[in-house]
C-alpha cells in the first residue's frame, strides 16, 4: 500500500480550518446563549405540527416541563420564542424592546398595512395610542360615567329576554349585539336599534372576520402560500369582502360626522375628536387619515367588542353550570341591591363576590391564552439569552392562569381564588395577566370589567338561569376558534326570579 504524501497538507488545514470554524461557532456567544427548544423539526413547516391552534396548552405544557420557562420553536418562516414565566413576562411586556408587532398575514389584513393602535408599530403607534388613550378618557370609557350606555343595552337585552322566558335562547348574537352597540355609543355617539338592517351587517361582518381569520394560522407562518394558492381556496376573499363592506359602513359614518362638523361644539364621540385633530394636522406626513380611523374603530370593536362579548358568554356557562355561585351572586344583588332598583357602577365595589365571579372567569376562561404576538427588530438579549432579529415573542399567559404556583384550584372554576380570609376582593393577584400589561396592555381593560359587572349583576338580578341538555353543555373550546377562545355553544333557558 502506497501514500500520496502530497496530498497531508491540505487534508491537515481542511481539519484545521473545520475545526477552528466549529469551535467559533460554539463560542460565539448568540450559539451558546441560544434559547433552548426542539431539534428536530418538518421542512418548511417546521415545529407548526406541534401545536393545536385552538388549545395549545398541553403542547405549551410538554415544552414547558422538557426545555425550561423559556424555550424556541420555528413556526414555518419564523423563529419563535415563548416566555412562560409570569414574572420573565412581566419584565418582557416592559421593556421597549418588545413593543413591536410581527409583519404577519393577519396583522396585515385586519391593520390595512400596519395602520391602527393594535397592530401598528414606531412613531405612529406611539402617537395613536396615546390619541387613543386620553380621548376614551374624556369619553368615559374608564370610569363609571360610561355606565348609562351600559345600562340601556342591558334594558333593551331584558326586555328581548322577556319574550322567550322559558323557551332555549342561545345568547351569542344578542350579546354581540349589544356589546358592539356600547362600542357604537363611544365611537359615533349613538345606540342602533338591534333590528337595524346596517347594524346587523356590521355585526355580522366583525363575527364573519373573527371566524374565517381562525382558520389562517398556516398562511401566518407561511406567507408563501397566499401567493400560489387562491383566494376563493384559502377563504382570504371572504376576510377582503367582509373588510370593504365594514369599512364602507363606517365611511359613510365619517362622511356624516364630516358634513355636520362645528369646531365650535364639543366633540361628542371618537369620530369627532379624531376629525378635530385631522383638522390641527394638515401636514402630509400625518398619521391622521381616513384609514387610521377606519382602523382604529375596528380595534376598538375588537378590544372592547368582541373579547368582552366572549368572556360574558363564558361567565353565563360558568356561572349556571354552578348552582352554587349562581345562588351566591343572588344572594349578594338581594343585599346590596335588592329588587326593586336597576344596578348601578357604583355597586361594585360592594359586591366582591359577584367580582372575584368576572376576575376568576378571565381566568379559567383564558381566551386570549397566547396573548397577541410581538416581534424584535434588532437582536437582543433576554434573561442572558439570544433572541435574533424578526423574531416573534409569545407571552404564554395560558400557564400563569393554570399554575399551581399562584392558584389553589387552577383546573376549577372557583371564584374564591380572588376572595382574601374575610370574603373581600384580592387586587393585584400575582399570576392574573387578562389584558396583558406594559406599553401594549389593553386600553379597553376597564370597560370591559365594568360591562361584565353590570350585565351579570341585571341578569341575575332578574332571572334564574339553565343550562339546556342540546347542544350539551361544555368547557370544551369551540374549534372554531382563533385568536380569541370562544366557549363551545350552549343555551339557557330564562325564568324570573319572583
């Protein structure tokens, strides 16, 4: 046997050269801090087949327990990071850093391109939001001057409730209805009557958006997709459809609004503080547009609509698949209440039972488990860990809701959670994240506690609420949820309280 001695030279540097390049790349400080997660994964999919969109907890859970608090997956094209922790989430929520929102196929449909207060990012999002924030104020909608809207959706709910006393009622579009109405009053300064055709549609519309966007977690993860497959095939057209005809509605709002506009009297509704500021910024580079508006009013039908609608739909399964919360939260309207009068705001500071009801329902309900995601524009790095740029970061919230850590019973519904010693509400209860927090918290959070407080309180108030055996009764998520966690179908039947 012969050698080519000629040729141990390059095969040394060869051996060399890969085992200096491997020994970089294990030092390098964003491979040895790398989040820790999963190797193995499907091409092009890669960890998607994971997860249940609908219910990811028990997924969550597995990584949770084999890789830590914080671990990585590759979601089709993007790397994906999920905090668990609920004071590592605390912390992330707060940080600038963390504020963006991800370049996604949903975000894109439903922001019209990054337009809005929650899907927007830089200096428009900054000045939106806090255009967004100081107007509510001045129109109520985080302190109790909100609650005569409130209340005159609840009297026109009860007074349809009094026509199918004693026969099965699915709740679902009545209380959309009504709730979106609520919103209505603060975005254009009127209440519609629920058989108002226009109304209806808007109604139908919202639903219609949250529905087939459920269906759109793939195309999220693998844009590439929208571009070969059609339209009609992946339900888009339907999302496009649904948009043109929202916003051609709440166009001819802002055409009314515009036609009436006096700077002379005192803004009345979200649509006439935002044309008296478009008035103020006549400059080319001003975020106030049509298209902010017509953005901005579809958040707010989202942030304080549609998810509020949704936890009533859980708090009335929840509370009437429980005689005995049922029978405690009347006991607490007869004392405090009584049955002569209405509810009033102002009663629910002396209710803590029927609030550690609403607070424990946010909780075991968890429809928002993932939060809505976030995204890095720069690497940073988090907890002594390298998380690269276009990124998405995921508040796992779904784990601090049902952590033994912070709650006695997380598998039940038991209101008590938020009851101290001597039956008084607990504030600030570590582990409870509903409305997210930091510089994205929700800024609907406050209405949509005391919707919750005054809507249950009337109800329960008038009637005795059962469950109907069809469809059967259950804390099953609806599959077709989305983004939000909407509760399985169900229907009661009312009687009256004599």
């Amino acid at each position: 046997m012969s050698y080519n001695m000629s040729s141990w030279p390059l095969a040394v540097l060869l051996v060399a050269v890969t085992t200096l390049l491997l020994l970089l790349r294990w030092l390098n400080p964003t491979r040895r801090n790398r989040v820790p997660g999963p190797t193995l994964r499907w091409p092009i999919l890669g960890h998607l087949l994971h997860l249940n969109a609908t219910n990811p907890y028990p997924a969550m859970e597995k990584l949770r327990q084999k890789y830590g608090p914080i671990f990585q997956l590759q979601l089709g094209s993007w790397t994906t990071v999920v905090l668990t922790d609920c004071q590592q989430i605390k912390q992330f929520l707060n940080q600038p850093e963390f504020s963006y929102r991800p370049s996604m196929f949903l975000f894109n449909a439903f922001s019209c391109n990054g337009h809005g207060v929650a899907s927007s990012n830089g200096s428009l999002w900054q000045e939106q939001r806090r255009f967004a924030v100081r107007n509510l104020r001045n129109l109520g909608m985080s302190n109790q001057s909100i609650s005569t809207h409130v209340q005159n959706e609840i009297i026109a709910m009860m007074d349809m409730f009094n026509k199918t006393v004693g026969q099965p009622i699915d709740l679902n579009f009545n209380l959309n209805i009504a709730i979106t109405n609520i919103i209505w009053a603060i975005v254009a300064g009127r209440r519609l009557e629920y058989d108002n055709p226009l109304f209806l549609n808007l109604v139908s519309s919202i639903n219609l958006n949250f529905e087939v966007g459920g269906s759109f977690g793939v195309i999220n993860f693998l844009p590439w997709l929208a571009k070969i497959i059609p339209a009609s095939f992946l339900g888009t057209d339907k999302i496009q459809h649904s948009l043109q005809h929202h916003h051609s509605y709440l166009r001819d709002i802002i055409k009314e609004h515009q036609d009436n506009y006096n700077p002379e009297n005192e803004p009345s509704d979200y649509i006439d503080y935002f044309l008296l500021e478009q008035k103020k910024n006549t400059d080319a580079s001003s975020t106030f547009t049509e298209t902010q508006l017509l953005v901005t009013i579809s958040d707010l039908f989202v942030a304080g609509g549609e998810t509020t609608s949704t936890s009533l739909r859980w708090a009335i399964l929840l509370i009437t698949s429980h005689d005995d919360v049922q029978r405690k939260i009347q006991e607490e309207i007869d004392l405090v209440i009584g049955r002569e009068r209405l509810p009033s705001s102002a009663d629910q500071s002396n209710m803590p039972y029927t609030s550690a009801v609403i607070y424990e329902t946010l909780r075991f309900s968890d429809i928002i488990s993932l939060g809505l995601f976030h995204a890095t524009r720069n690497d940073v790095e988090f907890e002594g860990l390298f998380i690269p740029k276009d990124s998405i970061v995921v508040a796992f919230l779904g784990h601090s809701h049902r952590s033994r850590q912070y709650w006695s019973k997380p598998e039940e519904f038991y209101p008590e959670h938020f009851l101290d010693d001597n039956g008084q509400l607990r504030n600030n209860v570590e582990g409870f994240l509903p409305f997210s927090m930091g510089k994205r918290q929700c800024i609907g959070d406050k209405l949509a506690v005391l919707e919750m407080f005054m809507f249950i309180s009337h109800f329960y108030q008038r009637y005795r609420f059962r469950l109907c055996d069809e469809p059967k009764p259950s804390f099953e998520i609806d599959p077709r949820s989305g983004v939000i966690r909407w509760p399985s179908p169900y229907k009661v039947i009312l009687e009256k309280r004599q």
